[in-house]
C-alpha cells in the first residue's frame, strides 16, 4: 500500500498527467481489489498505456480480441472497459471500438503567445527557404526539417495502381488540354467529401492546381497587387511566405497563440487601419504551432473581416489528419457568404508526388481562372483521372485512418522523447492532428546556430526564424513527425537535445 | 500535243507552282519518249504527286518497293528516280530514301508584313482568350481553333505505358517532392538531345516546369516587373499576352514579316529609347505566322539585345516539328554568352497531357528556382520519370519523324482547300514546320464576326484580333491543323470559305 506522498510524487515524475492521474486510481483500486478480474484486466490495459504501448488516440484490442487473448469473459472485459471508461482513461465511438483518451501527453508547457511587431514587414526569405528545402530533400539527413510525409507511411500503393490503369486503358483519351478548371470526376470528388464537413460546394466552384503553393499563388494574386499587406498567423509557414516574398506582398503577422490562436484584437486593428488586403489563416492543425480555432472564434474571424470587406485565405491542408473524431469545419464550411477562398492538396496526406491541389470560391472564379490560365493553363490529367478513381474507390478513407493513427503515434512519441532529452524549460506545441512539432528553447540557443552543428551530425529540421518575416523566433524550431517513429528518429532528437543543453550552458 | 497557251493556262489553274512546273516537263517528256520504261515510271510518281497522293517533304516508295509494284528492273527505278532528282522534283536523302521536294504549295501570296503601333500597349485580352479556350475544348465543334495536337496523331501509348510502369514499379521511391528544378534524368535526357543542335547546357541549367506556360510565366517574373514592357513578334500567341497580361506587362509590338520575322531596326528603336524590359521570340515555325528566321538574323538580334543588356526569352515548343531535314537552331545555340532564358515543352509534339515544359538559362538559374518554388513548389514526378525512360528508349525520335510528316501534310492539304474555297486574294503563311496556318483575307471581313457564324455551323478558329494587344488583325485568322485531314475538316473550310466569301461581297 503507497503512501500519499509516494503517490504525490509519481504525479510529479510522470511525464503524463493522464497517465498519473491513471496510475493513482488503478494501482490504488487494484491494490484493494485484486481478486475482481474486470479490475486486473483494466490494470492490465492502463499499464500498456502507462509504459507507451498504448498511445492516447489509439485504437484498444477489440472485447472479442481481449477476451480470447486474457482468457476472461466477455462481460469482464466490458466491465473493464467500461470501468476505463468512467475514470476517462478510455472513450467508447460507435462502430468503431475503444480508444485510449487523448491526453495532455507532456508535462511541458506550451509555446508562448507570440508578439509580433504591429506593423507590416518586407519578406527576404529566398535565401534561408532555399538552403531548407535543400537540406530537406536530402535523403542522408534525418529528416526533421520539411512536412513531407515518408512515402512508407503514406503507402500509396493502391492509388498508384490506379494511375497504372488510367495510363494503359485511358492514355489516349486523356493526352490532352485538360479546361482550365481540371478533371470535372475529380473536382466532384473533392466537392463530394466537402459536403461531409458542411461546405457546400459545386464541381465548378472548384479549381485543380499544382499542390496547395499553386492554389496560395494564385488566392493571393486574385485578392492582392504587389506592394499590398497580408495579415498572416504568426509564426507561420516559411512556404507561404516565400510564395509572398516573391508575388511582391508584405506579411502582417498577427499575434498567435499556440492553443487559441490568432488574436482578434490585433486583426481588428489591422482591418480598421485599412493596413491589410487580406487575411491568410490555417483551417486547422496550424503549420506550425498546432493549434485549431475554435468555430465561435473562427466565426468572430469572419464577422470582422466581413465588417471591413477584407477576403479570407484560408490553408485547410492539414485538415484531414484529425486525431479527434471529428474533423476540423473549414471557415467557409462555417459561413457560406463568407468571402473566402479554401486552399488544399493531397501533398500531405497521400501524394506529395502527384501535385494535386485545389482552389475553391464561390465569389472569384472568374479571375481564379484567368490567373490558373496565365500561369500554368491546367494540370496534367492522368494524375487526375487517377486520383478521382481512388477516391470514388473509398480507398482514400481507409488510408486516412491508418495515417492519423501514425501521425499520433509519432507525434506522442516525439514529444516524450523532446520531455527526456531536451534541456529544461523547453515548451512543445500540442497539435491534435497535422505532423509537426513547435519547441521553444527557455535559454538563449539559437536554433540558427543549432541548425548548423545539428547538419554537421546528419540530422535536419526548420529553424524557427524562417517562420517570420521580421525575423523572429530565433530560440525555436519545428519539427517534422512525418517519417515512421524508429531507433533514427529517437537518436536524433537524443543527440539535437544534447546539442540544445551544451548551446543554453553556454 | 499541247500547246503552249494550254500549258501556260495550266500553270494558271495549277494551285502549286512545283507541281506546274513538274507538268510541264513530265508530261511534254512523256508524250515524245513514252517507250522509255524509266520515264513511264517517273511520269507515274510525277502524276501522283500532282493529284496530291505524294505530298511535298513526304516520303516515296523505295526502289525496291516501287520496282515491286510497278514490275520494273531496280536500275529503271533508279533511273526513274535519279530523273526526277535532276528536275528539282524529287530529293535524296541518306539512309532515308526519296522525298517529294519541299515546293511552295500555293500561289497564294504570304501574308503581309505586319505594321503594329510603334508604342507599348496595355493587354485586356482575357476575356476574349477564356472564350477561345472555353470553345477550343468543346469536342462537339470541328477543332481548327487551339493549337492543340489530336490525340490520335499524338498516338503516345508507349509513353502511357512507360507511365504505368514507373506507377506500378517506383511509384512509392517516387511520391515525394522531387527538387524544384524536376527529376534529374529528364533534364539530363533534355540536355543531351539539346546537343544535337548545338545548345550546350547541363542538367542544372533545366528547371522542369507545368508547360511552355509556366516556363514563360517564370522566365517573365524574372526579367520584368509589373508595368514593365515586353518586345514581342505580332502578330503572336494570344496565351503569351494573357500571361504578360495576368504579370501587368506592357507588349511592344515589331513588325513582322511571315518569311525573315521581325524588324530589326523597330527592335533596335525599342532597345535605343529604353523603352523595353525584353525581347521574346519565338526560335522556330512562330506562332502564329510560321516564320523562322534565318541563324544571321538571329545573331543580329543577339548582337542588337546584347548591346542594350535586354534579356531575350525564347519560345522553342514548335522546334521539334521541323518538315526540313535540320532543325532551326535556338539562339541560344547560336550565342551560349547570350543573356537567354529558353523556354519549350513536350505539349506540342507528344504528350499536352502530360503538362511537362522546361526553362533553361545559364544566367538566371538561381531566381529562377526561388520563383519554380514559391508559384507551384515542384512538378509531379511519375510523368517525369516516364517521359524520362520514353526519351532515353528511343521512341520520341521515331515518334517525331511520322508526326512531322502527318503535320505537314495537314498543313498541305488545308492550304490546298483553302485556295479552293476562300475569297480572291486570301493571303496565307508557308510554314516549314509546326501545325498552324495564318490567313490574311483581302476584303473587309471581320473575323471575329466570322467567329461567331462559323460557331453556329460547329466550327471553331482563332479570330486575329487575339493576337495582338493593340486589337489588329481583324481581318485574319489562325488555323491549327493539327487534326488529321479528313472529309470533316475539308468540309469545315469549305464551309468557312463560303461565309467568308459572302461577308466579303457584302
């Protein structure tokens, strides 16, 4: 029997405060109740959870499953399960079994809200962007540094063999111009799944581009002339400032939060000055910092953009990856008079290789097709053919289920190994769906710095200054949980900790 | 016996000067040496070409072929043919055989020099553009509109199946981001048949780009801002002015002549008064006048540009189909110290589908790929890799020696149909390549009235005015043959003909 302090302390000690609070109910119940089978078999399944073998989001064995396995009846084990239950420590979903709970999975904190400079910058990023992308294609480092999923973990087998199929039978047919908008099955598709988060789109409110950096190049050159503001999260994704950099535009960046995100006020001031051309924001699982607005604040977003006529840009490539069960509803989802124009891609969650996003408006059509004529006329088309087949398969959904269940993992994995390795007082973003992580270093390394002697010993990430256009976030860095967690992966974070703790004593 | 007045009208009638010309000898020889085997035989090709069964740049039948056919010895084939050589009516080419020698295929005059506005104008062509594309890919009307190569001529199934190959056997090592400048092995494929014209350039000097499109998109954003001025031929391609119109790019109109290109003094005016930004040209069979201009024409631009510093960007998507025997070289071929940025595609030639283009330059790499990266990232990398083993197995080569001769016989044929059926005194371009017409109607015909009526009988054309900024050109018209010859296409001028005959007595 443990005494109260002893249980105190295992709080103190747990790099999980789910898992404590766990531990102090089970361990003290099972102690008292040995001899009740439910009870030992829920022990049994929160020590899995406790020593990492069961990750919060994950899917538990089935009743039947733990049933044949532990030798109990079915009713035990529903009456462990249920006890599990209760104490939060499992959730029931109907017709899909039982999950472990998400959980706090840290005990770190997270990343402060960010201030950002109240006025707009100048982007001069080429240089630092370059030199990432060219660490981050290269395949000897450990790759940390770009969101590009592991072509292992996409395994993309199946909607390969589709585009196998639309070659050989369909070539001929499709060796053509495709009409500026892209393949009509595709872009029904893609307005069909829509439909599921409430956004009512029609195929031809809809436009096929080269990845989301197409569609945010050509949103942005739709609402905006060079020389214009764009009020952007802060930090946000070095990509979309590049893209800004190189249309001529200046970023404002909004004061962030890592939970609640963007600060209304800030917008609301920027909109009054008549500063800003448009507001560029993530749909969810922000790139970087993690977070999801909350749809009150998402349509607080709107109301005031409304107030001012300024068009929102809104980045839903991450939305798909939702460790919760449901998914994020995009801004235009929320409103559907909103003057919005959604951008996203299959880059992050099945074919980074096929370069297939898309533009949806119900307000610019017209100019959004100019612009996709003048820059690159349409898309290739098989691709297309392929895709519009693999998604009308249902393939799509059964691949994203395995996917989010990986991402988390990995996420889960990375953040205890970012608790054991990294020096104190580092904070970690908790994204709750995505594949990347935001540490903010407490002492003064700068991850710059960090970023070179961490190349020097094969390992890449994103240094958090390419984050900002003023240059900010000198002392974080993001990154990638994109590639399958391994003995690689823990090493690496190991030895970037190490290199982290000798730069803050320094 | 006839006599000379007869033979003399009989060049009149004749609608190709060669083949008059052949008559004339072919027939007065036949008629006093008709006992001669050899010259039975060369007056039997000679007439086949005259009816049209042998069209000029096409291939006849071997010797050992026609001494089958025919029942003669191989040596009265061989004196048949060395006849015709002799008269300018026949043409050896090594370990190729025997060609119809390339002859003006019509009397019809060329098409006037042009005589554009010697000032910048503003492009609002958009519009008008997004109707000429949204009609150019409606199936239901005869397809003499966008130049856009049938897919039946294109008959890419082998590049199809190299498609589903690299799906089916890389398609997981391949579902990545590749490096912005493309797949490596295609640019490396490019680079070595570039080598057979004389371009020296390395892989590295390639980016792969989606279309000659997004090579001229880039290539522009690199050498100009928005307000600045561009030379260009006129009248030239109307996507080239919906691009510089999207970037707000000035055009500076040259005169133009349909056989030596453009003015070189207007150019040399352009360059003294600083009043252009660059110079983009096309390097062969323009579009849509069909010229090339001869290498020292070409080397006087360089020189002239060269002088000012004015970059030139070169437009090379037609120089593949080249119905002469060598392909008119680049000027980037001519000068490697040139400030070039050279833009092509395969659209043209094998796969519109496929959406692959590439931007070469020595110079401007670097920003090049800022721009590649921050527009569209990357292009998709399974249609590179199996244009990449399609080029390197060989079968573009031979791909491109039928689709050359299928053009040009198009393009004969359409000629032929339009001194038929077209008003007194049309006037049409004599390319030596490509796949499209450029007419100059005498009358007072509007073409773009013409557009519409043609419309409504299911024909669709470029009407002229698209081809210019400054609206000229109205009473001309493009036409793409690149749909093989066929009752539907002879009727669809014949028609087309018709209302222009009767617009022009109106």
């Amino acid at each position: 029997m443990r005494t109260v302090t002893e249980i105190s302390k295992s709080i103190q000690n747990s790099f999980c405060i789910a898992v404590a609070r766990l531990r102090r109910y089970t361990r003290a119940t099972m102690a008292a109740n040995a001899h009740f089978r439910y009870e030992e078999l829920a022990n049994f399944i929160a020590g899995l959870i406790e020593n990492g073998t069961l990750l919060a989001g994950s899917r538990v064995p089935s009743l039947r499953e733990i049933s044949l396995q532990r030798r109990v009846s079915l009713s035990t084990a529903l009456q462990a399960y249920r006890q599990l239950e209760d104490r939060g420590v499992l959730e029931a979903r109907p017709q899909s079994g039982y999950y472990v709970a998400p959980a706090a999975v840290t005990s770190l904190e997270a990343p402060a809200k960010s201030r950002p400079p109240a006025k707009a910058a100048t982007i001069a990023l080429a240089g630092v962007v370059a030199r990432l992308l060219e660490h981050g294609a290269d395949p000897k480092l450990v790759p940390l540094g770009c969101a590009v999923p592991s072509a292992k973990l996409l395994a993309a087998g199946r909607l390969d063999r589709f585009l196998a199929r639309a070659a050989r039978r369909k070539g001929t047919t499709y060796n053509t111009y495709t009409v500026p908008r892209g393949e009509v099955r595709l872009r029904r598709e893609i307005a069909r799944r829509a439909l599921r988060w409430g956004q009512a789109l029609a195929p031809d409110d809809i436009v096929i581009t080269c990845g989301c950096t197409e569609a945010l190049t050509i949103a942005l050159n739709v609402v905006a002339q060079p020389g214009d503001t764009i009020a952007v999260e802060s930090p946000t994704y070095f990509g979309l400032l590049h893209t800004m950099e190189i249309l001529g535009l200046k970023a404002f960046e909004l004061p962030t939060d890592a939970t609640h995100g963007i600060d209304l006020d800030a917008l609301g001031d920027a909109c009054r000055n008549r500063s800003i051309k448009a507001c560029l924001l993530s749909s969810g699982f922000s790139n970087p910092l993690g977070y999801t607005m909350a749809d009150e604040r998402k349509l607080a977003v709107l109301r005031l953009l409304g107030r001012y006529d300024v068009p929102l840009i809104e980045d839903d490539i991450y939305g798909d990856i939702h460790f919760d069960r449901t998914r994020p509803r995009p801004f235009m989802a929320l409103d559907p008079n909103a003057d919005v124009l959604y951008c996203s891609s299959f880059s992050k969650t099945v074919a980074p290789g096929y370069r297939i996003g898309w533009l949806a408006s119900t307000r610019h059509m017209q100019r959004i097709l100019e612009k996709k004529s003048a820059f690159s006329l349409c898309s290739p088309a098989l691709p297309q053919v392929a895709l519009a087949d693999f998604l009308s398969s249902g393939g799509y959904d059964h691949h994203l289920r395995r996917l989010r269940r990986e991402f988390n993992e990995n996420i889960q994995y990375m953040t205890r190994a970012i608790e054991k390795h990294f020096p104190p007082g580092t904070r970690v973003s908790r994204p709750a769906g995505g594949f990347v992580l935001w540490l903010e270093l407490a002492s003064p390394v700068d991850t710059r710095e960090l970023f070179d002697a961490a190349l020097e010993k094969g390992i890449c990430f994103a240094p958090g200054d390419v984050f900002s256009a003023s240059k900010r976030y000198r002392n974080c860095l993001r990154l990638s949980c994109g590639h399958a967690w391994g003995p690689a992966i823990e090493n690496a974070l190991r030895v970037l900790g190490t290199l982290a703790r000798k730069m803050s004593t320094t």
